[in-house]
C-alpha cells in the first residue's frame, strides 16, 4: 500500500517548485497548502500574495477563501484586489498557481463554460483573477486531476491565456514578453512547454506511471522532454507537516 495518496504527491511536488524568496499569488485548496507547505520546508522566505489583498502572512491554518481573515494573518500588508493585480502588472510575481475546467496543448484554460457560451451545459465561476494573474504574472502554475475531459483538444470558451496559438502569440497580444505556463502538475506526471513549439509536454513520470496512460488520458498529443525523469516521491518529513500542521483536517489531501 502506499504511503502517500495524489494529493499529497502533487501538493508536495507543486511545493518544491517554489524556491525561497520567490513571490507567489494563490488561492485556497491545493495552491494554498503547497505554499503553505513550501513555507515550512524549503521556502522559508515564500511571499504568498492573496487576490482579495493579504500580503506575505504566516498562515496559521488554511484559509476557506482568498478573503479569509487568516490570509492577512502576520502578514506584511492588507491591501485590495486593484493592488494586488497592479503589483501581477508591474512584474513584481513570480508564479500564480490557477485551475481550470478545461485546459489545451498550450496551456489555455477555460472556467466559464461547458458547451456554447449562450446556452452552456455548464456554468463555471468565470475568470476572478486568474485572467489578471495569467497575463502578467511570470510562471503559470497548474495543479489538477489527468482526465481528457480536461485536457482537451479545443476549449469550449477561453477564459485565460496560455500561449493562445503557439509561439509569438502572447507577444502580439500585448502581453509581456517571457511570461507565461510553466508547469501543471497532476496525480500522473508533471508537464512543462516545450521552448520552440510553446506546447505541453511530459517532464516527469510518477512512481508506477508511464508516458501511454500519461498520453491516454490526454485529449491532445502530448510530446516529451529530451530527459524524461520520475518525480521523487514525497519527503517523510513534508509528508508529517502536510498531514499534521497544513492540513490536519484533511480537507484537501482527503480528497
């Protein structure tokens, strides 16, 4: 049996991307507990930037909402949304972590609609600030569960920018150059871009998985990296501070 569940393997994952001092906006959930997590490990120096305004806070539990009183806990400011947005547009933030319902081969993301915009199947919450974060922030980071309803080929509407159509794109756009995706992590591999095509590929391979149930379950073909690796499985001791201090509750990794 193992000894760690997805969840806790792409939440520790997600945490080792975040290098000390790097500066961070999330949202609750997974985002927010790999921070929290990166916090307590490796990323002692982790500025954890919040939509709703919290600066920099020393999150004491994991908030319920990006307004939560506890993201402006020890924080270093409290400030709004407009603020918080123009430091993304000032190229002050390192990464965003963002979902999505629906995601394509060049890292766009949908949250608005399943099926036609005018007579959905679906209503999804929409854009918030993933938008906002996604055009100006320097490294997109994704965390979500591999299925190809998600990853599909065409999204049903486009809600924030990846790559758009491939490379030169963001560029003429408007947007500023050398932001964009950079990795999604899932409970099977993690991905990045490849530099010339701007499209995903796999870069690491979870204990037990390989690249065709990788490719299965992607609705788009999928390329690899020169160098496939495995993706190291979660440290005994941030194993410990996931379950015991970030979510004790279990309200994510019990998903």
């Amino acid at each position: 049996m193992a000894e760690y569940n997805d969840m806790e393997l792409m939440i520790c994952a997600a945490a080792r991307l975040l290098e000390d001092g790097a500066t961070v906006g999330v949202g609750t959930g997974a985002p927010c507990a790999a921070a929290m997590l990166a916090q307590k490990t490796s990323a002692p120096n982790l500025f954890i930037i919040f939509e709703a305004g919290g600066l920099a806070p020393r999150l004491p539990t994991m908030p319920i909402s990006v307004g939560d009183s506890r993201t402006f806990h020890q924080g270093l400011m409290a400030t709004s949304m407009s603020d918080v947005i123009e430091l993304c547009q000032r190229g002050m933030v390192d990464y965003t972590f963002l979902g999505g319902a629906q995601m394509d081969a060049y890292g766009n993301l949908n949250s608005t609609v399943i099926g036609s915009h005018d007579r959905p199947k679906v209503r999804l919450p929409g854009s918030g600030g993933a938008n906002d974060f996604a055009s100006f922030c320097w490294r997109t980071l994704v965390m979500t569960k591999h299925d190809r309803r998600r990853f599909v080929e065409q999204l049903d509407f486009l809600t924030t920018p990846g790559f758009l159509d491939g490379p030169g794109a963001r560029e003429a756009a408007g947007l500023p150059e050398g932001t964009g995706p950079y990795k999604v992590i899932t409970d099977l591999a993690i991905m990045g871009y490849d530099a010339q095509s701007k499209r995903m590929q796999v870069e690491s391979l979870h204990p037990g998985v390989g690249f065709a149930e990788v490719q299965a379950n992607t609705g788009f073909a999928l390329g690899q990296a020169p160098q496939l690796t495995q993706t190291p499985p979660p440290d005994p001791e941030a194993l410990r501070l996931l379950r015991e201090e970030v979510d004790p509750r279990r309200l994510i990794i019990g998903r």
